[in-house]
C-alpha cells in the first residue's frame, strides 16, 4: 500500500497472483503510480478498514483485477495483462 498518497483521489488496486505470503494487492491513491522500490509498504489485511475500507468488498476479487474509487465513482475491471507477465514467468 502506497501510504504516502493516502488522501488523494482516486483510489486504485490491482491484484497480481500471490506470492511470497502476500495477497498480491497493490494499492494507491491519486493518479500517479510509480515503480520506485519505496512506493508500496507492506500492510496486513486487519489494517486495511483503518486506511481503505471501502476496499474491502472488492478484495476477493481473483488475480488479474483493478478497481478504481472516489466519490461517486466506481470502475472494476479485469486486466489481463496483470496474470499475462506471471503466466510468462511460469513457462
């Protein structure tokens, strides 16, 4: 979870497959995702109602899954190339 972009609009997750004992959500909020090391922060589940809790219906949405929330906004969508890349991996 991208902590330090907490506040802005919109709201957004993806989900990649789950690996290493992690759900495979990433998520931040505002318009800009970036891949520097730092930007994402590891949170456990029980803590995402203190931070986002309006994703919380969406997180058993399988691998391969976006969504995107603000106020009076709301767009959930499949994205394959979020399991494209892992199934590359596997081969």
């Amino acid at each position: 979870m991208a902590l330090q972009t907490r506040g802005q609009h919109p709201l957004n997750a993806l989900r990649h497959a789950p690996a290493a004992g992690t759900s495979g959500w990433y998520v931040w909020w505002g318009d800009t995702l970036t891949e520097h090391p730092d930007f994402f922060q590891p949170l456990h589940v029980e803590h995402l109602a203190d931070y986002a809790a309006e994703l919380i219906p969406y997180l058993s949405l399988p691998a391969g899954w976006r969504v995107q929330l603000a106020p009076g906004h709301e767009d959930v969508w499949f994205d394959a190339t979020l399991i494209q890349s892992e199934r590359a991996k596997d081969s």
